[in-house]
C-alpha cells in the first residue's frame, strides 16, 4: 500500500502525536516546570495583563464617631503580552509514504520526529534563560576568517552543524559585511568553542551573537528579561517610572560563596516583602555552580562511619539553600545562578508545542519549491507562545559568578 498525506497524517495524529508529546516530559528541566505552572490561552493579538505597581495608600486610626479616612486606590498599569512562532522543519524522502503498512510508516517516520522533538524541546528551554534575542552564542574571536571562536557561559555547545545563521552586533544590528548575510554552519568543536562557516560578513567582532536566519528578537522572553533590574520597557511598562524590578547582585567575577545568596536575598527582601516565599521558590543554577556550593562543604568536618558498610561516600547527594530546592539545567548560564518564584510566570500560547497542520489539515506534506516540488515530504513542530512574570520583584539572579572549566 502507499500513503497520501492526508491518510499519513491520521497516523500520526493517532500514533505519532501522543507519543512524540511525551519527549517533552522525559526531563525535569526548566521548560517543564513553567509548562506545570500555569498556561492561560490567548489570542493572535496577545494579551493584556493588569500589573499592580502602588498599593491603597488610604490608612487612619480614628476617633470614635469620626470621619472615615480619606478613600484611595492602588494603582494598576496595563503589561502587553504577545506571542512568538517557534518553529522546526523537518525533511524526509517520499520513499516513505510507499511503506507497506502502518507499523513500517510510524517506525521510520517517529524515530526521526521523536529526535526532532527532543531538540526542539532542548530550544524551547534554552529560550527559557535568555532575553528574547534568540542568541545561540558569543563571538570571542573573530580574526579567522569563516572560522569563528566562540566563548562565554555557551561556548559554540547551542550551534548545530548545517543551521543557517545571522550575526548581530551588541546594539542589535544584523552584520552583513562584503554581502554575506546567512552563514552556514559546515563543522564544531563544542571544546574549543571554534566553528567553520561557508561564508561570514567581514565585519564580525568580539561580542558579536549569531542567531537562527530571520529569529533575531522573536525568541520568547525568558529570565533574562524577567529577572533584571535595569530601567526600561518591561512588556509596555515604564520600569524607570513604576519600580517593577527584580533584584541581581553583581559577583564581579569573585568566588562563589553562599553569603552572595543570603545576600542577595536580603537585597530583595525589600520588594519580596518581609517573609520570602519558600515552597514556591528556587534556585536554578547550571551543574558548574552546584559543584561550587559543594566545595564549599569540603572544609567542613565530617563523621563517617565506614565500619561494615560496602561502600564509602563523602559526597553530597543534593544541596538547598535557606531550604529553597535548588533545580540544575544544563542550558542556564554557568555564570548565573536564578532565584525564582515559579508561581509568578505563565505561558501566554496560542499552540503549545506539537505538530503543525497545514491550512488543508495535514501534518505531512509534500516539499515545494519555486517552479516545482522535490521527491520529499515535510513535517514540521510549531509552538506560539510567550513567558510572562506577573511580578518581577520576587525574582533575584546573581550574575558574573566565576566556574570551573570543562563542566
């Protein structure tokens, strides 16, 4: 037998779909978390949130039979929420819709779609610790021509071998010296951060970030943005007018220490309130900042009873701190470690994540081109959506922390 897309996408739409969603589930990373929290639809348009800036300052201790003291209000400004695309395109030969039966069909076509989601989820929840720019990585050097260095908290680890890149300068402005515009990526090492290109502009710089072609500033808004507490827009509030911040301690490159998050913590206490949230609050942190707080555990003095037992351990299992659970992803920052109140975000969606269907129903289609189509067939994952924080000032971060190398 031979499949048509619209026979093929009843496959997957019954065998495919619920299973592939399950990938989504198989770690506990931040991406999930927040999909556990709350998810309120919204339209194409976006969405308005109320956002509560100043309290009713009315108050009297009056007399008895007095007048009662003068009314007030709080005051409310209003937070513009709109949606991103993300999207994943997908290309397979159209051998595939010959397969004889349905089991041969969804086990050629749902391993390839099960990694596909994998990696999607993987964007998904690096999105989760940037500003919104879509940055893949940093240039640190760029003297080499088409092979590029890349440094900072990712190194060149985010590039994937053959993704169509676009490089920005720190202002946001697309690099496009000698004509070179889309560079794509022909090899990486991840442990040198050096990646070759096809073709760069011949104006990159050091600091430089490159981003998937097209996508710079259409990435959802993640800590980055949340969790700061620089003066600005905010989601169409006035930050510089309307105290909405977070609070970020600066570590300025100096050891990490556990008084930096007491610290930090009774910095932000300030605008938490006087009783900082617990079970709803964690520190995130990449496994380089875990293993710091580790080593700070080793000068002190430990009683081990190694008498009888099979096995000596002198590690610690898991760590916390002020009794806050303490969440590892490997896509944060090495050099930042988050404090954050999960209850505070939503997802603002028009689609959680999934297959795309085409405008005639199909999940599967056949690869157009101009002026005719390939032997191939695609599929593509799509996700609109956007991360909000209904109140920043229950967020902290402390940034510019210094860790170890090759973890």
């Amino acid at each position: 037998m031979a499949y048509t897309p619209t026979d093929a996408t009843v496959l997957m739409r019954d065998y495919l779909e619920p299973t592939v969603r399950n990938t989504f589930a198989e770690e506990d990373n931040t991406f999930k978390a927040l999909m556990s929290g709350d998810k309120v639809r919204t339209s194409t348009r976006g969405r308005r949130h109320p956002y509560y800036v100043t309290p009713n300052p009315s108050y009297g201790s009056i007399a008895s039979g007095a007048a009662l003291p003068v009314g007030g209000s709080g005051k409310e400004v209003e937070a513009k929420v709109f949606y991103f695309n993300q999207f994943m395109v997908g290309d397979l030969h159209k051998n595939i819709l010959e397969e004889n039966t349905d089991h041969a069909f969804v086990d050629l076509l749902g391993n390839r779609q099960k990694k596909d989601m994998q990696t999607f989820r993987q964007r998904l929840n690096l999105w989760c610790f940037g500003k919104g720019d879509g940055a893949l990585a940093v240039i640190s050097d760029a003297s080499g021509g088409v092979s590029v260095v890349f440094g900072g908290d990712y190194g060149s680890e985010n590039i994937i071998v053959g993704s169509r890149l676009w490089f920005y300068d720190a202002a946001g402005n697309r690099r496009v010296g000698g004509g070179s515009v889309t560079s794509t990526v022909l090899t990486n090492d991840p442990s040198t951060g050096t990646v070759t290109f096809d073709q760069v502009p011949n104006n990159l710089a050091a600091t430089d970030t490159c981003h998937y072609e097209q996508s710079y500033g259409n990435a959802p808004s993640g800590f980055a943005k949340h969790v700061s507490d620089v003066s600005g827009d905010y989601f169409g509030i006035n930050t510089a007018l309307y105290p909405v911040k977070a609070t970020v301690h600066d570590a300025m490159n100096n050891d990490f220490h556990y008084a930096m998050i007491d610290l930090v913590e009774a910095k932000a206490s300030r605008r938490m309130g006087v009783n900082s949230p617990v079970n709803d609050h964690v520190i995130i942190s990449h496994k380089v900042q875990e293993y710091a707080y580790k080593r700070l555990g080793d000068s002190l003095l430990k009683t081990v009873d190694a008498g009888g037992n099979s096995r000596l351990d002198l590690g610690f299992k898991m760590v916390s701190h002020n009794g806050k659970r303490w969440r590892l992803d490997q896509n944060c920052q090495r050099s930042i470690i988050w404090g954050i109140k999960l209850g505070d975000f939503v997802i603002e969606f028009v689609r959680l994540p999934g297959f795309y269907t085409d405008a005639a129903g199909n999940k599967l289609w056949q690869k157009p081109t101009e002026g005719g189509i390939y032997d191939q067939v695609q599929y593509a994952l799509v996700a609109r959506y956007d991360l909000f924080c209904e109140d920043r000032r229950n967020q902290w971060a402390i940034q510019n922390l210094p860790y170890a190398a090759g973890i």
